[in-house]
C-alpha cells in the first residue's frame, strides 16, 4: 500500500453514498453507504485484487452481501454497545461468510488537517468461513456529523484453498487516515 490511497464519495441516492478506496494499482475497495434513522448501513461493496504468484496470476473480482442489510453504527450508542454483523462475499463454491460482532468503542476528536473532527470509533471483530477462513479485526473513525470514514485501521488473516491442493495464506494489515475535508472535483 502506498504513502497517497486516493479515495471518492460519490452520493448514491437519499441518505446514501459509496466510498472507493484504492490501497494500490492492483487493490481497490468500495462500499455503499446509507443513513436510516439512527444507523448507518452497510449496502455492501466489491473488492478487486491482482495477485503475482510469478508463474500465474489471479486476478479476484468479489462483491459483498450483507443479508440482512450490515448496521455499521448506531447513532447515540453508548460506549460498549455490541450487535451483530453478518456478510457473505463471492457466490456458490467460492463463498466466504464473515460473521461476528460490532462494539461502539466511543467518540474520539481526530485531526484531520489543520481541522479537529468528532468522530465515532467502531470495531468489528469477525470470522471468515467458507471458501476463505480465518480472522479479522476492522476499526472505522466516522464524522459525527456526516459519518465519512476519517480513519480505517485493520488486521486480517485468510486461508484459501489454492492449486495443487497447497494453502495459500494472505495476510494484510493497514492504515488510511483522510489528510483534507476539502473536496476535489
């Protein structure tokens, strides 16, 4: 991952958003958002991977489902307040549920620039199974106000099923921080 990981918000309907990351030239994110009442939604997302494996490669193009719709946070939350979360990415044999839970950890003042931000700060603790195993653990600072995601901090371990019957492990653990409110057209 890069030093710069340009990311857009683009509005996508009432209350509703989808933010794009791109972590390098061969790993992008993306995520729908929507406001309802006084929670934030997880509408899903996709995620597109290039892997090297020097003799091939593999290219992974995988859409997130959260049935029902993933609460990522749930505004007024006192700090300690879990629930549960559930999404399955990919279809048929190649499918990975992740399951687990969220906790509200509280708000936190964040600087973002020269700029102090109130934000709320969620973990989601979570385990994936199926066609990927293993564990991970997400943080997410969201503006009070207007719920962007200031700052993502996250750890995981998967264990896929690769050829000749050999386990490949992917590790990936990272950081983002936005650096400027001000918007780019």
């Amino acid at each position: 991952m890069g030093p710069t990981m340009p990311a857009t918000v683009t509005r996508d309907g009432p209350g509703c958003w989808t933010f794009r990351i791109a972590y390098t030239s061969a790993h992008w994110q993306s995520w729908r958002y929507c406001r309802r009442d006084r929670r934030l939604l997880d509408l899903g997302g996709h995620v597109s991977q290039r892997f090297d494996f020097t003799v091939f490669h593999y290219d992974s193009q995988v859409t997130s489902i959260c049935d029902p719709v993933d609460v990522v946070l749930i505004v007024g939350a006192e700090p300690g307040t879990t629930w549960s979360q559930s999404c399955t990415s990919g279809k048929g044999s190649g499918a990975a549920h992740q399951a687990g839970r969220a906790t509200f950890v509280g708000t936190e003042r964040l600087h973002v620039g020269d700029t102090t931000v109130a934000c709320d700060h969620v973990r989601w603790t979570r385990t994936t199974t199926g066609a990927q195993t293993g564990p991970s653990t997400d943080e997410y600072w969201f503006a009070t106000d207007t719920f962007l995601p200031i700052r993502r901090v996250w750890s995981l371990t998967q264990h896929t099923a690769g050829p000749g019957g050999v386990t490949v492990t992917y590790e990936e653990h990272g950081r983002w921080d936005l650096t400027t409110l001000e918007p780019r057209r």
